[in-house]
C-alpha cells in the first residue's frame, strides 16, 4: 500500500520491530525496511532523510525518517 504524504513530514513505525535495511534501494530511493515483531515487514520508501540505521530497534510510532517527494 503506498501512503502519501507531505515532503518533510516526520514517518512514524508501523508496529515495533528492528531497521534490517537503511539506505538506497534501486528505484525506492531512500529506503527503511523494518521487520516487525509478527514477522511482518513494512518498506518506507521514498524519503528524504532517515534517522535510524540498520540493526536498530524501533517502538511503534517512532520516527524512523522524513517524507521525500516521487
């Protein structure tokens, strides 16, 4: 599902999980992918910044970068 929204504006988690990729990805762009507790994994894709990096752990609603523009 792809969400818009606002350039700049703060992404929050999903759910709790770990950041198991944080960076560039092909045509993503600037992308976090978070493996959540259930297994899930939700992509956010598309920022302009990020502010955790692979490895971390995230709470649910934690800000996890910023929205970029596509």
């Amino acid at each position: 599902m792809d969400l818009r929204a606002a350039y700049g504006r703060e992404i929050g988690a999903a759910g709790s999980g770990q950041v198991v990729f944080a960076g560039e990805q092909g045509g993503y762009g600037l992308t976090v992918l978070i493996e959540h507790d259930s297994g899930v994994r939700t992509r956010y894709a598309h920022l302009s910044s990020t502010t955790v990096a692979e490895g971390d752990s995230v709470d649910a609603r934690q800000t996890i970068g910023r929205a970029g523009q596509s």
